[in-house]
C-alpha cells in the first residue's frame, strides 16, 4: 500500500511513481502528525484523461487513515496532484490547504482486467500461461526443426 506522510501542510511521499494497478483502486494509507487535530479531512486529487484535467473528492475513510485513487486514473500516463483539504471543527469555513503533491502515473495497459486478489490463484494462473507459451513456442521450434530436414 502506497504511503503519504501529512506533516503539517507539507505532503510527502517515498515513491515517486505511483505503479500501474490495472482495473483496481489504488489504496494509500494517509500518516498524519499531531498538528490540525480534530480537523476534518478531505483528499482531493486531479489527473488527465483524455487532455482534459478532471479533479475529484476521493474516498477518505478516517478509521483506517486510508483513501483510494480510482482506476479511471491510471488510464493514461502522465501527472496526479494530492492534497487535503483540512477543516476547523468549530469553524466550518477555515479551511487549511496541503501543498499540492505531484506524482507520476505509469500507463495501466489492461485498465478492464481484473486481476484475482487471492495471490495463489494469480501464481497458478502466471504459471500456466507460461508453461503454455512455451509449449507453443517449443512445438514451433520443433516442427520448424522436422521440416527443414
């Protein structure tokens, strides 16, 4: 699970690229330090689909620290911009801005595959499709071989 560290209005991350996940969300867990307590948070992110930028209100559940970058944004590579938005809890209209965290989004080549979650099946699937392609490969090998002697 990806990992941004809120230090007061400061955002960071450890990876400087967010890894293609295909059809799935991408889960980030949201460390906060002891500053904006009791505040309420929202995450925003923003990306490009189709050279429009699009921005939305992601998922934040507070009982996990966790929150999700949907799918539809890893369609194309290119740049995704975090921040959270912090809200006073006795004024609803303060409201703290992070610094925007910027990060590079890899290409998710199979956006419609979904992938097994449990990592057994995904071994034996792996596993047989190459044990599959190389026995194509080594039948072509072989009748290639037979027919040119």
């Amino acid at each position: 699970m990806l990992t941004i560290n809120r230090y007061g209005l400061r955002l960071e991350m450890d990876e400087q690229v967010i890894p293609a996940k295909g059809s799935k969300d991408v889960p980030v867990r949201l460390i906060n330090d002891s500053s904006y307590s009791g505040y309420a948070i929202e995450v925003h992110a923003a990306y490009y689909l189709n050279n429009k930028p699009n921005s939305f209100q992601c998922e934040y559940t507070a009982s996990s620290s966790t929150f999700k970058i949907p799918a539809i944004a890893f369609k194309n590579t290119g740049m995704i911009a975090i921040a959270v938005a912090l809200t006073d809890p006795e004024d609803g209209n303060h409201i703290e801005f992070t610094k925007e965290l910027l990060m590079q989004v890899t290409h998710a080549p199979n956006g419609t595959t979904v992938l097994p979650a449990d990592e057994d099946t995904w071994e034996s699937s792996v596993t047989s499709l190459v044990q599959q392609l190389f026995s194509t490969y080594t039948n072509q090998i072989t009748q290639t071989y037979d027919e040119d002697f």
